[in-house]
C-alpha cells in the first residue's frame, strides 16, 4: 500500500512550475518505482531511484516547463511494485508574461 499526499501550492518562477511530492511505503516490503509516464516532454521528474523501506518515504519532483501561456493539465503515473500506478495531475494557469513598456 502506498499513501499518497496531495500538493497545496507549486512553485513558480519565470521558466518552470515544480512541486515536490511525497510517497509513503506502507506496505511490509521495499517500494520500487519501475516506471515513470507522463503525457508531455514538457514535464520532466526526479527521484531517488533506490528501494524505499517500508515506514519510509520518497520525495518524487514534477517539474513543468510551459510552452505557452494559458490553462493547462499534465498527468504523470507512476508505476510501482505495487498493485496499481500512483497517478499525479499537475494543473493551472500560466499567466502571459507583461510586455516591458
């Protein structure tokens, strides 16, 4: 079983929006991460690649570099040895940037 907690804000600066999220092993064994999908080459994602022990957590990064401004959605699934994928959404606005005067 992997616990899972949701993320409040990203953070933002004038390229990419990040947030790091953390995965929880409640399960009796080591949580393996075996592979890593997302729906766009604009998200990129880091994490240690080692076995997590049971009671342990892993900080898994999402980090989005928008093409353009506007709304947008990104899913990201994450594929354990588990039973089922771990599936992140990453969505918002990215605002136009302010022309100078």
């Amino acid at each position: 079983i992997v616990q899972f907690s949701a993320p409040v804000d990203c953070a933002l600066n004038d390229w990419q929006i990040g947030h790091s999220f953390k995965i929880r092993n409640t399960g009796l064994s080591p949580l393996i991460v075996t592979d890593v999908a997302t729906t766009c080459g604009c998200m990129q994602y880091e994490y240690d690649k080692k076995p997590v022990d049971s009671g342990k957590e892993l900080i898994f990064t999402l980090i989005y570099t928008p093409k353009h401004s506007g709304f947008f959605s990104e899913t990201v699934l994450v594929r354990c040895n588990t039973n089922k994928a771990i599936k992140i959404i990453l969505k918002g606005k990215i605002k136009p940037a302010q022309q100078e005067l």
